[in-house]
C-alpha cells in the first residue's frame, strides 16, 4: 500500500504513468538496416560513462601548469582504481567518437536526415564537433609533453585561417603561446561549456527522435514496413549493446592502460613523430602533403578553408538532398558518403605508417 502512495505521488508530480504509457505504445522499424539503430543508444551509453568518471578524475584533478601533471599522477598511483578511471574514461571518449562517426554515416546512408528530419540531422552534426571538441579540449589536460606540443600545432593550425584566425589562436590559448593560461582555459571549456554544450544538444536530439520517431529506409514502404515495441523488445536489444560496451572498455583500460608520459616543458624542443589524436590525423595528414604554395596561395589555408568547407556541407546535407528520391543523385550521395570514409580510412592509415 506504501509504494502504490508513493508511486502515485511522484505520478501526479512527474507523470510516470503516462512517459510508462508512452515507452509501451513505441514501436521501432523493423528491416535489415535496424542494426545502425544501436548505434545512437551506445553513444549516449559512452557519453554517460565519461560524465561519471569525469566527475570522479574532478575530485582530484588540479587545473594549472604547476599541479596538471601530478595531480594525474597522483589519480594514478595513490588513489584507489584511480589508473582504471582514468583509462576508462580516455578509452571511452575515444570510442564515443568512433561509434558518432559510424551513427552519423549510417543516417547518412539511410538518408534519415529526410523531411521532417532536418532538425534531427543538424543537431547530430553539432553533436560530433562538440565530442571533437571534447577530445581536443581533454587532451592538454595531463599537461604531458606530447599533449603540450600536439596543442601547440593544432592552435597554430586554427591560427593560419584568413581574417579570423589570429583572433580564434588568442582565444583558444588564453594569449600568444601554449602556457598554464591555455591549460586552465582548456579545462573550463571540457568540464563547463562544452558539457553544458552537449547536454542541451543531446536533449534536444533525443526529443527530435522521440518526435518524428525512427527513419525507414527510402527503398521501404514505412506503412508495410514490420515494426517491434520499444519496450521491452528494442530496450533490450540497446542494453545488450551497452553491456557489449562496458565488457569493450573494461577489456582495452585493464589490458591497455592509458599512459601519462612526460611532464611537459616548454622550453623543451619538440618531440620527434608529434601526432594529434586518431580522428585528426587524416586532416592533419592532408595538411602535410598539401603543398607550401599553390599558386599565389597558401597550401595550409587552402586545406583548412576546404575543410571548413567540408563541415558546411555537412550541415546542408538535408537540404541539398531534399528532392524525391532520383537515381542519379542517390548515386551522388552515396558516392560522396564512400569516397568521404575511404579518405579518412586511408589518410588516416598513412598519417600512422609515416
């Protein structure tokens, strides 16, 4: 009798019964391409993981040039399970960005950025440059030398852009060089804004997709299309990917711990081999084989201005792709889609070879 109170107390507060009625009444396609589904749910579950143990790192964790690197040290040889948080939660932010990567191809794919989707669509496309944004900020915060000097050539890259650019380096540094000002700017953008950031994009995402509901493929018919609950069918189907998950990052952080390095040193010359994480290295590896001069133009301009390019024409997908479906430029797209992952699979295969 006291749990039926209290159960009716939260409903009338909260309205349980009726997100409950909600979950029951849902119904998921069901086709060949359903697999990718999972991909949007593994995603949140890695978000989710790095938010718990970000804020566990936190309680140690001091943001400046003097106590950056010990104070990770610290996490890592005094505190209790400190060095397995620690990889979990680089291995996890290394993993969300692949299984982004694989859910923003395969809605590309699926074209499910069509009408009345365009909203869906763009949020997720933000939601990608706020994870690599993620990855970026998080990356100086041990304040080793590798960490150091990968920042240093990745602002100096942002800074060669026209007009903009020297402005965009001086924001991100916190000033002319990499310094103790950059670290502490680093980590209010990874612990304050950019969670702030994806955490209102994420809602707004996941309340989209409960809106218009999951995309059927073009090349089906929605109205014959077979379709299963959401609860509990396609729940445990998700779940079964998050415990896939957890088994993935307990296997690569116990059997592969995340190294700390060196403390950075300024004043130190650059490691030879610099690289910036995985998901850089095609960019970065374009960057090197672009050359100094094309024309009366900078090479390094002309690469970053193309990719910028690339990440505007990301966004207008929806809407270059808003007509019927026509062979022809069905063909494009999909063309397009796998010319894009096979560049970025090679590139980024030859920036580790070399």
């Amino acid at each position: 009798m006291r749990a039926e109170t209290i159960r009716a107390w939260l409903d009338e507060r909260m309205a349980i019964n009726s997100l409950a009625e909600a979950a029951r009444h849902k119904e998921i396609p069901l086709h060949r391409q359903t697999v990718w589904y999972y991909f949007g749910g593994v995603t949140l579950f890695l978000f989710t993981v790095q938010v718990v143990t970000g804020i566990l790192l936190l309680l140690y964790y001091r943001p400046s040039a003097e106590n950056a690197f010990e104070s990770v040290q610290f996490i890592m040889t005094e505190v209790k399970f400190g060095w397995l948080i620690r990889s979990v939660h680089s291995w996890s932010a290394n993993l969300m960005i692949a299984t982004l990567f694989i859910h923003m191809f395969s809605v590309y794919f699926l074209r499910a950025y069509r009408p009345p989707r365009e909203m869906t669509w763009l949020s997720g496309v933000l939601l990608l440059f706020i994870a690599i944004g993620f990855g970026f900020s998080g990356y100086l915060l041990p304040w080793n030398k590798l960490a150091f000097f990968a920042t240093k050539v990745g602002t100096e890259i942002a800074g060669v852009v026209p007009l903009v650019g020297r402005p965009v380096l001086r924001f991100l540094r916190g000033g002319d060089d990499v310094t103790g000002g950059t670290l502490t700017r680093f980590f209010g953008f990874h612990v304050a804004v950019l969670p702030a950031m994806a955490t209102a994009l994420i809602t707004i995402h996941v309340l989209l997709v409960q809106l218009h509901g999951m995309s059927v493929p073009a090349r089906y018919d929605e109205k014959s299309v077979k379709r299963m609950k959401f609860f509990p069918n396609f729940f445990l189907r998700d779940l079964i990917g998050w415990i896939l998950a957890i088994g993935v990052l307990a296997a690569l952080a116990a059997l592969f711990p995340w190294e700390l390095g060196e403390k950075a040193d300024p004043f130190a010359p650059a490691p030879a081999g610099i690289k910036p994480e995985w998901y850089f290295i095609f960019m970065f590896q374009t960057l090197k084989f672009i050359p100094a001069k094309i024309l009366i133009f900078d090479g390094e301009v002309i690469g970053i201005l193309a990719f910028g390019l690339c990440g505007l024409l990301l966004f207008l997908v929806p809407f270059l792709d808003k007509s019927p479906v026509h062979p022809k430029r069905r063909l494009i797209f999909n063309l397009c889609g796998v010319l894009a992952l096979l560049y970025i699979a090679v590139m980024t295969i030859v920036g580790y070879l070399t």
